[in-house]
C-alpha cells in the first residue's frame, strides 16, 4: 500500500504534520484531536512513502491550523502531542509506539 504524491497547503497559520510509523501500521488510520477545541478531531491514512531514498511507513496530514495536537492511541487517549507551526512541516517519531497509536 503507498501513499500518492501530497500537495502540503500551508502557509500564514497553516501547517502540516508528518508521522513516522512502524510498517505493523500500515493500512491503518491515525487520528489527532485538537488541545484547545476538545471537539476538533481528524484522521489520515498510514502508507508508505518515498522519502527519496527509500520507502517509509507514515501518515501525513497536509493542512493543519498552527496550535498543539493530542496523538490519539487506538481507544481514543491521549500518548503524546505535538506542536503545528503555520508555514511549516512539523516531524513527530513514533515508530517505538506506533501499533499503540495506530487504529
């Protein structure tokens, strides 16, 4: 399973958000929930990508407004958060954790 070529859409207080996975997640969804807006929530698929050198496991989500994230494990808790800048792609590792993550 592989992820297409992605368009990022960010800039002003727009960013993106790339995910690093363990390849046992793969096919899978990974959902995030906004810190400051408890009803906000979004998914993505998790494919592998061609990071030029080669393949990865992640999920990549390609508009995200600036503000922190919860990364959401397959219950629905929070494991850890991130951090989204406008104009930017932020990198979040959770290859150690990821079938914990991935739903």
């Amino acid at each position: 399973m592989h992820g297409g070529a992605s368009a990022l859409d960010i800039g002003g207080d727009i960013g993106a958000l790339v995910v690093l996975m363990d390849e046992s997640a793969l096919g899978t969804e990974l959902f995030l929930r906004s810190v400051d807006d408890a009803d906000f929530s979004v998914h993505t698929g998790v494919w592998k990508r061609d990071m030029g050198s080669g393949h990865v496991v992640a999920a990549l989500f390609c508009e995200l407004a600036s503000g922190t994230y919860w990364v959401l494990d397959a219950d629905g808790a929070d494991v850890c958060s991130v951090q989204i800048d406008g104009g930017s792609l932020s990198e979040l590792d959770v290859r150690d954790r990821a079938s914990s993550v991935s739903q």
